[in-house]
C-alpha cells in the first residue's frame, strides 16, 4: 500500500506543478480582471493589468512551496499530511480537511445506497440467469443489463434527469435536499430525501449491474457443471437445495472478494454523476476543485481516494482468506 500511495500522490502533485493556470496565476487573472472592471468606466479600450507588490509574489511562492524544488515541495506536503494537515483551499479559504469532512457524508449516502442495490439485485438475478441459462428470460435480461451497461452512470444519469425531472416532473431536478427541508414534517423529510435519491442512486448502481450479474451467472454455472454438484442430483438431493445449499455458496466467492474494491470506489464519490445532479459532495468538490485549480483541495481528495481503493483491497484479500479455507497467505 504504501509505495503505491507515494507513486500516485507523487505523480499527480508532479502534474499540479507543470500544468499551467495555478493558484498564483488565477489570483492575477482575477485582480486584472477586477482591475479592468474598475478601469472599465474610462472608455479605454487597452486592457488593464494589476501588478502585484514588491515581494507578495515572492511570499505566495513560498506560501505554496512553488519556490522549492518539486521533491523538496512533495515531501514538505508529505510531512503536513503525516500530521492530517491538507492544507488551506485558495477558493474557499477554510483547510481542506474541514471541507472534505463536511462532504463526505453525502457522498458516502449515495454510494453505500447504490452499492447495496447493485448487489441484492445482481446476485438474485445472476442465479435466475443462470439456472434458466439459454431461455428468453436469459437472453432478455442481458440485452437489458448489457444496454444499461454500455451507457456511463453520468449519461444515464442526465438521460433520468431530462425524463423524469424536467419531462414529467415526477422527481427534483437534482440537489441532496429541498430548500425548505427543515421545514418538512418528518415523514415530509423522509419523502423528499427518497425523491432526490432515486434517480442519482439509478446512476451510481448502473455501471456494475453488468459485471456483478454475468460474474454471479457462470460462478454459480461453473459449480452447477462440478462433479460434487452431479454427485448430490443422483443421490435425489432436491435441485433447490443443491443450488442454494451447495453450488451458491462456493459460486459467492468472487463476488465476496469483489466486495472490499467495490466499497473504496463508492465511497470515494463520483465526480460526473454528483456534477449532473448537483450533488454537493466528495466527487462534485473534486470535479469544481480540478476545473478552479485548487490544487490542495484536489490532493486532499486523491488521499481520501486512494486510502480507500488500497484499503477496499486489502479488505478484498482477507475477505477471500475468510470465505474460501484453501486461501492462506502463508
């Protein structure tokens, strides 16, 4: 874990350091900008430029390590994370860490949501799938999950949104709450808070129903085809329970060990579905971070990423160890 979060922290910070429009270069857009506004008045037609102070560039270099070497800055940024200092956002101007804190949550409520749809409807299905293998309910299914499938969660997600939001008006045109939430009764609440998390939920879950389905659909198929399985029919075992009892437990195992990777990626957010529906969470702070060059907020948020991902698969790893006795890491 540890050489893969330096290799990624390390190549992404080498990215914010070379790609032009920084913190310092926006600050100067925005005070000529300002500058050409109150000089606007005048009728000149000859842009206005702002120069800054003797020395304030200089102390805004420092400020953001920009007059150090790359390495020498990496690792300075380093030792402020060892001590859960992610620094100050330039555009919000509050430490990142409160930022990332207030919107996790929400990110983390859509994700968790979708995560726990995609599998109690996956499993299900990929054991109808593949007990009714080449029946038109099999081949029906997957055109319907692989056309779900071909479709990006943030596409479906706008396609959702223009149908049922702006079309028919049956649910909000995006948002985490109403306005007035805290003026809803409590069952008010509990209906807006399941209206404005339909359709985003939809989006986040679409992408793996595929996946999770046909891997569900040949594990419990392989095991069906196993000599144990032909063993258990021809002793009069009864087919329910040689599927549910025998071939669908050893058929979960590539579904259990998926389950660690599955929970880093849904809860680390997503960026173009919370932009669709805006949603103020991880992914859509990410997204407007990237896009204003905020380069503290953008790091802080590939630390909360990446721990995730490398935590889900070490969770991955030991979750295969419990589920299947063979497996020891020794």
């Amino acid at each position: 874990m540890i050489p893969t979060f330096l290799g990624i922290t390390l190549l992404v910070f080498t990215i914010t350091r070379f790609v032009p429009g920084g913190p310092i270069d926006r600050l100067m857009m925005e005070m000529s900008m300002s500058g050409s506004g109150e000089a606007g008045g005048g009728g000149g037609s000859a842009e206005s430029s702002v120069d800054l102070p003797p020395g304030a560039l200089d102390s805004l270099k420092e400020h953001y390590h920009l007059d150090k070497p790359m390495i020498h800055a990496y690792f300075l940024w380093l030792g402020d994370l060892l001590t859960l200092d992610l620094g100050k956002s330039f555009k919000y101007n509050i430490p990142v860490l409160e930022l990332i804190t207030k919107r996790f949550p929400v990110s983390m409520y859509f994700g968790l949501i979708g995560f726990a749809l995609a599998y109690s409807v996956c499993v299900p299905l990929g054991v109808a799938k593949a007990i009714r293998h080449g029946s038109h309910f099999d081949f029906g299914s997957s055109f319907l999950v692989f056309l779900g499938y071909s479709i990006p969660g943030w596409a479906l997600g706008l396609l959702l949104l223009l149908l049922f939001g702006a079309e028919l008006e049956w649910f909000p045109l995006g948002g985490f709450r109403s306005s007035s939430w805290e003026q809803l009764s409590f069952f008010g609440r509990i209906g807006d808070q399941i209206e404005h998390t339909f359709l985003p939920v939809i989006a986040y879950a679409a992408g793996s129903f595929a996946s999770l389905t046909i891997l569900m659909k040949n594990s419990l198929m392989e095991n069906l085809g196993q000599d144990y399985i032909r063993t258990a029919f021809a002793k009069g075992v009864p087919s329910r329970r040689v599927i549910f009892s025998h071939a669908l437990r050893n058929s979960l195992i590539p579904i259990c060990t998926g389950l660690g990777h599955a929970i880093g990626i849904v809860m680390a957010g997503s960026y173009l579905i919370e932009k669709v529906f805006n949603i103020d969470g991880i992914g859509y702070l990410g997204f407007t971070s990237i896009m204003d060059r905020d380069y503290a907020v953008v790091m802080g948020i590939l630390v909360i990423n990446t721990g995730l991902i490398l935590l889900g698969n070490i969770l991955s790893d030991v979750l295969y160890v419990l589920v299947d006795p063979r497996i020891r890491f020794s």
